[in-house]
C-alpha cells in the first residue's frame, strides 16, 4: 500500500521527535586577540595537528576534518602550509566520566599543546583507561588559529562535551561534528568567555 502524503509527515515527525532526546550542552571558551579580530574568519588556513600530537593519527582525523568544514563555512579557504595566512592547530583528549561524576585521571596518548595565549590548554590525543562505572565518555576539542608569518595567537576556543556513552554523538564523525560546531558557534566569540550549547540527538 502507498503511503500518503499524510503519512509520511507523521512518520517525519516521530523521526524528528526520536532525534530530540538532550545529549547535554558543549561547554565552549573562546579566547580572541582583541587587535586582530578583523583578520579572523577569511583568507587561506592550513589546519594541522598541534605541536606534539600526531599528524596522521586515526582518532584525530574526523576533528580536523569536522574543524576544517566549520572553518570553510566561515569564510575561510583551505590552503596547503606554504599558502596560508594562518594556521589552526587542533589538539584532542577523550576521556571517562564515571557514575559519581569524577573523570578518570588515567590517560593514553601524546601531547598536543595550543600555545600559551588565552587560557594555553594542553591537551593530549588518546583515549583514557579509567576503572569502575563509565557513564559519559567526554571530548575535549581545543583549537588555536595563529598568524602563519609571525606565530602570533589570534583566536583560541575549547570545547568540552560529555554525552552518555550509549549516546550516538559520544564518538565518531557525529561526536567531531557536534563539538566542532559548538566550538565555532557565533565565531570568534567573546574574549574569555565561556558558554554553554545545547545539543540534541
């Protein structure tokens, strides 16, 4: 039997309404080089692993990814090193927290430093080993956008986000989508400032 039109807008919307369960807000902080806001958002960038990560690694491919398509929807151009006018370095750490809301101290992978402008967050790429309940698996996603000429910092923003486990935004392409999408959100942000975005599966 056909379905009619009617039909398919029912089932539409409880496709809709399946897809609205709260996953918890990314929490985003941006910092900006009040100086050199107008050079932010346009011209060429080259978007690579931060310094002491692994270029080619596995788990961090769909965030460089995720953070070059934010960027490109910005108004940046995608250029190899050598065309750029800056660079975004992209650094990430997942890790467990537990039933009692402690994140596991324990940690697996290689450093990843951002620099030390704005709030100079280090993070490292792996996945984290902790013990006991693993109730929300947490992404931390930090990007830093420098001068590609001088090295100076113009923009630096992290994003922390810790869906249920069992969530299907907890890992994958759709966890690098979700958190580079808030990261980038209402670009470059306010210096300093930390929000909150709410995200739904």
């Amino acid at each position: 039997m056909k379905a009619t039109p009617l039909a398919m807008v029912m089932a539409s919307a409880l496709s809709l309404a399946a897809c609205t369960t709260p996953s918890g807000p990314v929490e985003v902080t941006r910092f900006v080089a009040p100086d050199r806001v107008t050079e932010l958002g346009s011209g060429p960038i080259f978007v690579e692993s931060a310094p002491g990560g692994e270029s080619d690694s596995l788990a961090l491919a769909p965030y460089k990814a995720a953070v070059a398509e934010e960027l490109r929807r910005l108004g940046y151009r995608e250029s190899d090193r050598a065309g750029a006018g800056q660079i975004a370095r992209v650094s990430l750490v997942r890790y467990v927290v537990g039933s009692g809301g402690k994140r596991s101290p324990v940690s697996v992978g290689v450093g990843g430093s951002t620099g030390s402008y704005g709030s100079g967050v280090g993070l490292g790429i792996g996945i984290n080993l902790g013990g006991g309940a693993k109730d929300r698996l947490g992404t931390e996603l930090s990007v830093a956008i420098t001068d590609a000429a001088s090295g100076t910092s113009l923009w630096e923003g992290r994003a922390d986000f810790q869906p249920p486990e069992d969530s299907p935004l907890a890992r994958g392409t759709a966890n690098a989508q979700t958190v580079a999408s808030a990261l980038f959100r209402e670009f470059p942000g306010n210096n300093g400032e930390t929000i909150e975005v709410e995200v739904t599966e």
